[in-house]
C-alpha cells in the first residue's frame, strides 16, 4: 500500500505544477488583454 500513496503523491504534484501554469497563463493573457 506503501508505493499507492507515492503514487498519490506524484500524481497530485503533477497536477499541481499543471494547473499553476494553466492559471498563471490565464492570468498573463488576462493582463494582456487589460493593458
């Protein structure tokens, strides 16, 4: 059960480093659009 939750982990940092590019874009092209 040990290598599930590691697996968990990974996936969930994944994740985590996709959708902050996707809003940090999100917010760039906001700015952008702003200005």
């Amino acid at each position: 059960m040990l290598w599930l939750s590691r697996h968990v982990t990974l996936l969930r940092a994944c994740f985590v480093s996709i959708s902050g590019t996707m809003v940090r874009e999100i917010l760039a092209s906001d700015i952008s659009h702003g200005l």
